[in-house]
C-alpha cells in the first residue's frame, strides 16, 4: 500500500526531492466559523502549507490539549455540523492541496463510514487520520477507504511495540502519525528523546512517510523536527494564532501567515 | 486468556472485547494501547493466579465487609404481595458495592508495580472509594471531577481530600462526570508508565468492562447462593439501577445462565424520557462509540454526546458498558427508565418502611423491582422472590432529599414524607 501513490505522498515525494520535511497544518473546520476556518485554511496553504489536516469538531476528544479543545468547543456551540466539514474540506482541496479531515470516529459511525467516505472523496479530500482508531479495531473504515481510495493515516506512540509499529505502517496509507511525545496535543518545547527513535523503527518497517506531531509552534522547532522526519506537523499553534485574536479577524489571519511562513522555512533549514 | 474457556462465553467477549461480535471493543488512541494490553494480561494472569483470588477476598472479608447480606424486607413484600429481597451492598465499607470494584483494581495495581492511581468520579462515590483503595494500598491518587459536580458535592471533595487524594475540578466540555473521563484519560496517555486508571464502572475500552465485571460479580455470586440456602430457590427475577453499569452487571453475571430468571436494569429516566432530559442510554440512546467502547450512546444526528440529566449525579452518564447494550440486544435483559419523581419515591417508601435510606441511584431499581415484584406476586403469589441489589446507602443524597422533600425544618410543622408504593394513590 504505501508504494501507491496518492497525492498526499506526491506532497511528501516533492519535499523529500527539495531536501526539506512537508509542512502539515491542522484547523478545526467551523472555527472561529465556517467561513472563517476556508479563509484560514486557505491563507495556510498561501503562505507554504504542503498538507492540510482538517479537524471534525467532536464533543469528548480524548486526546486533545487545551486549545484544541477550546476551538473545537467554540465550533460547535456555533453550530458546525459534519456536512459543513465536507464543505470545508471542498473549499481546501479546491487549492490543489492534499487535504485530510482528522476525527474522532463516533461522528463518522454515526455519518454512515460508507456514505462517508463516499462524500469525502467526492469533495475532495485524500483521506482521514484517525485519532481513536487502530487499524485492529478499524476495518469498518480500511474497507471504506480502501474502496473509494482513500488515505488511512494511523498513529504510532512512543509506547508502541514494534508489533504494533509495522502493522500500523503496513495498514497506512499517505503517511504514517508519529505522536512523540506521550500525552495529549498542545504546544510545547517540542524535543523529545522520543521521537527520532520512534520514526527510526517506522522507517525500519517500510517506505512510507512518517510525520511527526510534537507541539512545534515556531521555525526553529520546524527544523529541529525536520532534520529526522518526513513531515512536520503543527495543530495548537495555529489555532493559538486565531484564539489570540479573536475579536480581529485580520490580525488573527496575518499572524497566521506569519507562522505559516516561518514554519516552512524552519522545514527548509532542518539539516536533512 | 485461558479463563476465556471456563466463562459463559455466550454472554461474554470475545479476546478482543467484543460482546456479540459488535459492542464493545477497544476504540482508543494507540498511546494506550499498550497500557490496555498489559492491564488485561495483568488481569488474565491475576484471575488465574489462585492467590491473586485469595488476596482480593480476603481484603472484599476482613476491609470492606462482604459477602454483603440478602435481607428478606418483610414490610415491602408484604406491600406487593411478593418476596423482596435485598442485597445490601450499602453496608460495604464507604457504603457502596464500588468498594468491590477498587480494591480489585488497586491490587492489580500494587501486582503490576505501579505507584499511582487515577480516578474519574461523577458524585464523588468512586472517587472516594478510589481515594480509600489509594489509601489501604499507599498509593498516590488524583481524581477528576467535573467542576460542576465538585460544587454540588462539596463533602465528597472533602471525604477524598481527609483520605489523601488530589481532586482535580474539570472545567471542560459540560464540566460533568463523561468530561472528567476525558480528562483522566489525557492523563493516562502523559502518565501511563507509573500510573493505573481505576475505571469506575463496567464500562469503557476493552479490558475495563469485563475487569469490573469480575472483580464485582461477587454481588450475584453470593446473592445466587444465598437465595438458594436461605429459600431453597433461585429468584424470579433480579434487578438493579444503570449507570455505567457496574453494580448491574456484577449481579447479574450469576444469573445468565438461569434462563428462568428475569433480568431487570432500570435506567434514569430523568424529568422522563419524552422531555429529553435523562439518562436512559438503553432505552433512548443509539449505537456509537463513546469512551472506547461501542454502546448505546445519547447522542445527536452527528454523533456528538449529548449531555444527560438525572437527579442522581452516580447514574448520569450518557453511555453505558457494553455488555448491557449486548443484553438488551439480545433480550436476556430489559431495560426500563424510572423518572427522577418515582426514584425519590421510593427513596422514601423504603426509608419508612424498612428504615433503609438508599442511594438516590439504588432508589431507582427499587422502585422498577417493586412493579416486577407487583407482577410476580400476581402470577406467582407471595412466594415470588426478587433480588434488588441495593447498591449503595443515601447519607450522601440527604442534601438532594431536604430539597425535594422540604426536609430539615424541626419547627415542627412540616409535614412527614408520604411514602406511596409505586402504583399506589397516594
Ligand atoms: C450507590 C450507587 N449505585 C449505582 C451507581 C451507578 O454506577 P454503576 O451503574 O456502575 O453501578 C453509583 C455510582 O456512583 C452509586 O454510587
């Protein structure tokens, strides 16, 4: 399977050809609004997003950190349903970016698996990465996926076996989720002598892409982080751009950009 | 997983913890997975190391009391016409069956060489018992709490303050018990190394809904056994409250197999089931994923959790442990709602006629079993027998009962509580 490929990898192919690591930016769709999430989203893939994660805004998300909580929250006291998502990820993908929706999986139960990934391929989207799913207790969305070619992003831990590891690889497609540190997303100092031995046994167990989701929030981290991984991938800080400037829409989108710009260049100076 | 063999395989998961191919489970992220596969060979390995078994009943006998009585309520029965009897978990030590549970958990936890424990608790009842395990087996505790719940249970916080544990208040999503797991959980994946989550209930991620399960199954073993010595017969039917379903299932894991015996859950029904404000998971809610597991969930057209509400802080949980999705599914049990009004009901009918104060929670599978009872005695006659697992005592409700009742005032004027048997006129 991760020979195939599929515009997620053609994403992390052309990095890896310009010597850097891909840039992966995560939003929840329908924060601060609907409309407001397109705009962000496509003002990341302006200033050097190479992969969008979108983020389907869910009630109890175990493994999110504060911010994201906040603004998953937010998006749905506003209102944000599923079918919005789709609209966003429509609007995203429209730029030529691959473009994942990130979700807890009652919402997608309860979508219908089938319909959904009928929906999310016609809207565009490369797949789905799937925080409280394992491929051992996922095969209701490797079947749909798989039948309306769909990337299946799976998670690996520092705690995971090396079992566990090239079963997650195998069954991935696009690029494999290394989560570095244990515990749950948000920024932070982003070193962990964790994460390059984690992506190292990845790497060990096929050819696919591994991404690294660590807490970066600034260029410097981005390099750090580049110089071991194929992907480096930013959630809390984003949003923090849009929290921190929640009555100016303007402001909270320049700083944005801003951070957008900054990180890829930090992927383009990691040593690789 | 050699035990797997000698269980009623019919009722029970699979090796994967799927009840009936389909509920259950374990949808979690894979930081955990390797906490959860390491707790359920600890756990298989302990249940079949003989002196695991003797160790945890020997602590349930000399620490918490058990095996608990199954008392003939003769006032009750003669009431509706029908042999009531009760399983008097409520004289556990901390006045619950949870301490069944905790102690099971907290020495699997010293066995597995972790030094600390976490807790979610809703009303305070597991925490409290968690903090108390933590305690007995010096073992540092942090438990979660909604802050709305840390507000309205003040005297819970205090109980596990005075036993030694940290209490932290939850301010996220609804702020309530389906939150304070939440968080427990963001805890577990930072901490996972030296830390054990004591799951409250017979719910969650494959192995906690079987785990609970058989560290409070104790409950129907002994009740089972004393019925049969005490009235040479098995029940007609046995019945007890849902929340997430641990006192339920711990009774009735004797009885699946006694295809005779009826198999009563009552759920909480709230302000009733038709204003939308209640817990009745079962009865109301639809198939989902929720804290790990697939089972009824309330739930929107989404799938986003909708909050629930019941008078009862132990029952309020908008899911419920798989193995009683699997039940209802398969119609081995029926799940029936009982409001917040009819549980406090019978919260006063059984204080005034056997001078039992039971949990507000206990409070609603009394009542559903006096209308099973009601049934039975008329198709039976009076030797119809019913086991109400009366899982845990009111002190702790008292502040809830003073407003519904308009208690507390000793001037001498307020009017007693009537206590009117469910179908009765009052
Ligand atoms: C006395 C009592 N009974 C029942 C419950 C509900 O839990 P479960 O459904 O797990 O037995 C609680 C929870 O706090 C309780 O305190």
């Amino acid at each position: 399977m991760g020979s195939t490929p599929t515009s997620t990898t053609q994403a992390f192919d052309k990095a890896r050809a310009e010597s850097r690591s891909a840039l992966v930016g995560y939003l929840p769709a329908g924060f601060p609004s609907v409309e407001g999430s397109i705009t962000a989203l496509r003002a990341m893939v302006e200033a050097g997003c190479d992969v969008i994660e979108i983020g389907l805004p869910y009630s109890d998300p175990v493994m999110d950190g504060p911010t994201i909580q906040a603004a998953a929250q937010q998006a749905l006291e506003r209102g944000v349903r599923t079918a919005d998502v789709l609209r966003v990820v429509e609007a995203v993908a429209e730029t030529g970016v691959p473009t994942l929706v990130m979700t807890y999986w009652n919402p997608i139960e309860r979508y219908g698996v089938e319909r959904w990934a009928s929906d999310l391929a016609k809207a565009g989207g490369a797949g789905m990465i799937t925080p409280d799913i394992t491929p051992d207790h996922g095969s209701a969305w490797i079947d749909a996926a798989d039948a309306h070619d769909l990337d299946k992003v799976f998670l690996v831990a520092p705690s995971s076996t090396d079992d566990r590891i090239a079963m997650t690889a195998a069954e991935s497609r696009g690029f494999v989720y290394a989560a570095a540190v244990m515990g749950v997303t948000g920024a932070r100092d982003a070193s962990s002598d964790l994460a390059g031995p984690l992506v190292g046994r990845v790497r060990a167990s096929g050819d696919i892409p591994v991404a690294v989701g660590i807490g970066v929030s600034n260029g410097d981290q981005a390099a750090d982080v580049a110089a071991y991984a194929d992907g480096v991938i930013v959630g809390s800080a984003f949003v923090r751009c849009l929290l921190d400037h929640a009555d100016d829409e303007a402001a909270g989108l320049e700083a944005l950009r801003a951070l957008t710009t900054d990180l890829a260049e930090g992927v383009r100076r990691g040593a690789r | 997983m050699s035990q797997q063999t000698t269980q009623p395989v019919k009722y029970d998961a699979d090796e994967r913890g799927y009840f009936g191919q389909t509920w259950g489970g374990r949808f979690m992220p894979e930081a955990l997975v390797a906490a959860l596969d390491e707790l359920t060979d600890a756990w298989q390995d302990a249940m079949a190391d003989p002196a695991f078994v003797s160790e945890f009943e020997r602590v349930l006998r000399d620490y918490a009391g058990t095996p608990s009585r199954l008392y003939h309520a003769e006032r009750l029965s003669r009431t509706v016409g029908a042999r009531v009897l009760l399983k008097r978990e409520d004289l556990n030590h901390t006045g619950a069956h949870k301490i069944r549970n905790v102690m099971g958990q907290a020495l699997l936890t010293k066995r597995m060489g972790k030094t600390r424990v976490i807790a979610e608790t809703g009303a305070g009842q597991h925490g409290v018992a968690s903090a108390t395990a933590a305690a007995y087996f010096d073992l540092d505790c942090t438990v979660y709490m909604g802050a709305v719940d840390t507000r309205r249970q003040a005297l819970n916080v205090a109980r596990m303050q005075l036993l030694g544990a940290k209490v932290v208040p939850v301010e996220s999503g609804s702020a309530t018990l389906k939150d304070a797991i939440n968080e427990a959980m963001r805890d577990w994946v930072a901490s996972v190394d030296r830390t054990a989550y004591l799951f409250g209930t017979a719910a969650g991620p494959h192995p906690f809904p079987s785990m609970v399960r058989d560290f409070c199954r104790g409950i129907g073993d002994e009740a089972r056994q004393q019925c049969l010595d005490q009235y040479g017969v098995l029940p007609d039917a046995v019945a007890a409250c849902v929340g997430g379903g641990s006192n339920a299932i711990g009774l009735f894991t004797a009885f699946l197999e006694d295809e005779g015996v009826e198999i009563h859950g009552f759920e909480p029904g709230g302000d009733g089931v038709e204003t939308g404000r209640h817990a009745a998971t079962i009865h109301a809610g639809e198939a989902g994923v929720l804290h790990g597991a697939r089972t009824y969930v309330l739930q929107d057209e989404d799938g986003q959790t909708v909050e629930s509400h019941s008078i009862s802080a132990g029952l309020d949980y908008p899911g419920v442990g798989p193995q009683h999705s699997w039940l209802a599914a398969l119609g081995r049990a029926t799940y029936t709602p009982v409001t917040d009004a009819q549980a406090m009901e019978a919260m006063a009918l059984l204080s005034r006629t056997e001078g039992i104060i039971p949990a507000i929670e206990t409070a609603h599978a009394v009542y559903g079993a006096l209308d099973v009872a009601r049934r039975l005695g008329a198709e039976k006659g009076p030797d119809a027998t019913v086991i109400i697992n009366l899982s845990g005592r009111g002190d702790k409700d008292m502040g809830t009962a003073i407003e519904w009742f308009g208690l507390g005032d000793a001037d001498g004027e307020a009017e007693p509580v009537v206590a009117t048997a469910p179908g009765e006129e009052a």
